[in-house]
C-alpha cells in the first residue's frame, strides 16, 4: 500500500467531526477487498468484519478529523467560526481552509499587539466576500470548514500532511486488514465518528459489537524536540507505541502483555506509550457494558492538530505489523 497516496485520499473527502460521510464511502472502498461484511450504525461508524472462529477483537480508529464551523458572518462578510474538537489557535493564523461545497478561504485573527495571546474568539475566515449578503450566498452559520494544506514525503520516511490525527490509524488498519488472508479470530476493523468531540462513535460502536478485546489505533505525543516537557513517552520513527496509559484509559496489563511478547517475537520495532493527556477510543471501549480488556497501538505524531502534522511511515508499517499479528493471537 503507497501510504502517502493513502492519506492524501482519504483526507481528500471532507470528514470533521459529524460529518464522516464522504471519508467513510472513501475507506469502505478501500477495505472492501480484505472483509466479509461491511456495515455503518447510527451514529456512522464504519464496521468492516473479518469473521473468524475466534474471540471478538475490535479495532477502533477515528476517521474524523477537527475542524471550525460558522456561527456569525461580519457585516464585512468575514466569518467567525468556532472549533470542533481542539484547535491550538495561534497555530492556524495563515491556514487556507475548505468547505464542504468546494470554497475556499484563509484564517486570520483580529489585529493584536501579542498574536501569541489569540484566542479562538480573535479568528476569523476570509472567503473574499464583499460583504455579508454577498458571503451568504455561499456559507451559512452551522457550515463546517476544514484544513486546505498539502502533504509530502520528507527525509527519514518522515510524511508532513494534515489530519494524520487520525487519517494515519486508518491507513494502518487498512494496511493490517491487507496482511490477513484468513483469521482465527472474529475481527472488528471500525472506523470511528466523532473521536475528536468525546470518543462518542466508539461508544456506540463498542456497545454494538460487544468484543472480548479492544485496541484503539491513534496517534500518540512525542518527546522528541528540542525543549520537552516529557508529557510523553514516545518518538518518531521508534517503532509502534504500545499505549500504558493517557487521560481516558489505563490500559489492560494482559493485553499489554501479549503486544510486547508479539513484538518481540516477530521483531517489530516497539516503544511503550505513556501520555499525560488526551484519550483515544480505548477509553470508550474499555469502559463498553461489564468492561472490555483494552489498549492502544499508537503512532507518535508531531505537531497534532496543527495544520501540519509529522508521522512516520516506518512507525506506521510498525503498527499494522503488531495489529495484524494480535488479530491473529490465539487466546487461552
């Protein structure tokens, strides 16, 4: 599978948080040929089953990504938008940014005397619009706007893009389903709605498939620039996070267990992920009905929610590795 051709197709189809639609025909195309059945719930979760004999195993990964919706337009036809999910604001002054409908426009904020002290409330998106009447001929307040930057290739295997939260996870249980001839297991490969606004599409997806095993693919913190605060544990091009704990879940032991003995019985690159923040969809599923052993399968990210993002291919490739190899444990 080319990753960065991968990536730039699904973060071609317009997905934030809510509206997964268009990204979620994009993946089910793509995991058609390696599942038997292919469903999407209420709350547009897409759940691709690969049916085996075995324990249940549910893999979760967000296909939704942040974003900015309209809730005033300017007398000047500027529009003020707020963020769904979290948005670092003094890191997108200067972002190009695209609606669903095709248009684009750049995010600015107010003039300001320290631009380092911007708040969500200081942004505005400019579409180039004369006016007000002349901008509502082309948006409305509840429209949703997303990052309109490119991706590439840089040194070291390293892929600069946006939206690898969590477009890079969905490539890797992509890249696991396409190890997988046969399963010993019943596997669930469920692509997730609204991670990035409360975990919310795991909840119900988890809730639906009931599994005996949990493992959410996402990206992870990284502790390798200049000036760390250590919050985390992980580094680019390290190899797989096997995720210990972040602010949603603290993660199975045994499961835990059983990815580090695979890792290095099959020699996959491993580091374990410790993160003081954030949650991924382990923290949905492992608190699912009586409980459902869990982890996380992690990909270090740097910049995560900037329109920027940096993750590894070599960590990526380490990921579906260890995926497809627990897809395949057989359980006592």
């Amino acid at each position: 599978m080319d990753i960065l051709k991968t990536l730039d197709t699904m973060n071609a189809a317009f997905g934030p948080s809510g509206r997964e639609e268009a990204v979620a025909a994009v993946i089910a195309d793509m995991a058609k040929p390696y599942c038997d059945e292919i469903s999407t719930d209420v709350m547009g979760n897409l759940i691709c089953r690969k049916k085996g004999p075995g324990k249940k195993i549910m893999f979760a990964a967000h296909m939704d990504s942040i974003g900015f919706m309209v809730t005033h337009i300017e007398k000047e036809g500027f529009l003020r938008v707020g963020k769904i999910g979290g948005i670092p604001p003094v890191e997108v002054i200067g972002t190009p940014v695209r609606f669903e409908n095709g248009l684009r426009g750049v995010i600015h904020c107010n003039e300001m005397e320290d631009e380092g002290k911007v708040k969500m409330e200081d942004l505005y998106v400019d579409i180039g619009a004369r006016d007000a009447a002349d901008a509502k001929k082309h948006v409305r307040p509840g429209d949703m706007c997303v990052y309109d930057t490119r991706s590439a290739m840089a040194a070291n295997r390293m892929i600069i893009a946006p939206y690898t939260d969590n477009r890079s996870g969905c490539a890797v249980l992509l890249m696991a389903m396409e190890q997988l001839k046969k399963s010993v297991n019943d596997l669930y490969f469920v692509f997730t709605t609204q991670e990035e606004v409360g975990l919310r599409g795991a909840k119900t997806a988890a809730f639906g498939v009931a599994p005996d095993y949990g493992i959410a693919v996402d990206v992870t913190g990284f502790d390798d620039v200049p000036g760390s605060r250590h919050s985390c544990s992980s580094s680019t091009g390290k190899g797989a996070a096997i995720k210990v704990k972040d602010s949603s879940v603290i993660c199975s032991p045994a499961v835990n267990k059983i990815l580090v003995e695979l890792a290095e019985k099959k020699k996959i690159p491993y580091q374990m992920d410790v993160l003081t923040a954030g949650g991924t969809d382990a923290g949905a599923m492992h608190l699912t009905m009586d409980g459902v052993p869990s982890s996380g399968i992690s990909i270090p990210c740097k910049f995560c929610h900037c329109p920027q993002e940096i993750v590894s291919a070599d960590d990526m490739e380490a990921c579906a590795a260890l995926c497809a190899e627990f897809a395949q444990y057989k359980f006592e």
